[in-house]
C-alpha cells in the first residue's frame, strides 16, 4: 500500500464516497440499508463544506473521508457529520489521524468545540469517540447503557451525542 495523503474534499469527491459507503457498509447492511445510509451524505454537503471536509487517498483513489463542517450560526462550535474508513484500514489510526486534522483545523478557525453524534447500538463508534476525548452529553433517556436524546433524528431515532472541547490557537 501506498503513502495516503491528506487533503480538503471536493465536490466531485461525491460520487467515489457514495460509493465508498455503499460498498464499505455492505458487509453489516443489506444493500438497501447501505444504501439508505449513504443518503445522510447528499451532495450539498460537498459543495458547501468541501473546505472543512477531509479526504485520505493513495495511488488506488479514497481510502477514508470525514465530512464536517463549522457552525453557522455561531464561531465557537463545529461538527463532524459522517466519517467512513476502508475495512481494510479500521484500527490502524486513520480514523484518528482525520479526527485529529479537523481539530486542528476547526481549533485554527477560533472553534472552542467538536460536536458529534451516534447511534446508541454503534459501541465501536461510542468508544472511539471517547479514546478521542469527547464526553458523552446528558439524554433525556439510556439505551444499551449510553446517554440518549429520544428522537434525535426522528420517531425512534434515538441518538448519543457528543462534545469534545478544543483549545483555542492564538493567532
């Protein structure tokens, strides 16, 4: 395998993530289920927040990407929407190594904060989220042991949600 490179996502990105979802969630989904999945990320994400949005790529094309984005309505929060990373890759860091660029990114821009959410049954996810130092925020209710919001993304979509604090780079 080949040096993967860091850089900004583009919007003609879209169509390889996509993809990439639709194939890399392929074997814990059925393909309809993956294909729902790879309809949180529509293309608007790409053409309004490809600068904040990040790709890890080598000689063979996307090996991993993390869509995220700074808040609009305030300049201390940011947000991580959709992470994905090849099966092949998981538990080598890479998630990691993204995480940690849009930190310090966002931290460069004046964000003070990192706001995350998951699905309360994705424990793999929960307990990377919190190897990477965010804390799990107060629910309204528990699910598999976990902090939830009731509805958080719909009837019966309960979700964990997450906050991690960043230390501010003086300019």
């Amino acid at each position: 395998m080949s040096e993967m490179t860091l850089r900004r996502a583009h919007v003609s990105d879209h169509g390889t993530i996509v993809e990439r979802v639709r194939h890399w969630w392929g074997d814990s989904r059925t393909p309809v289920q993956a294909r729902e999945l790879s309809l949180l990320l529509p293309r608007l994400f790409l053409q309004f927040f490809s600068g904040t949005s990040l790709v890890l790529e080598d000689d063979d094309g996307i090996k991993a990407f993390l869509v995220g984005f700074h808040a609009a309505d305030n300049d201390h929060e940011a947000y991580i929407h959709f992470v994905g990373v090849a099966p092949e890759l998981r538990g080598q860091g890479v998630g990691r190594r993204l995480y940690t660029a849009f930190f310090e990114r966002a931290a460069e821009a004046g964000r003070r904060e990192v706001h995350s959410i998951t699905s309360p049954t994705n424990t793999g996810s929960v307990a990377f989220h919190r190897a990477m130092g965010f804390t799990l925020e107060e629910g309204d209710r528990e699910v598999n042991g976990f902090p939830v919001h009731g509805d958080y993304d719909g009837p019966g979509q309960h979700r964990v949600c997450f906050r991690r604090h960043l230390a501010v780079q003086p300019f």
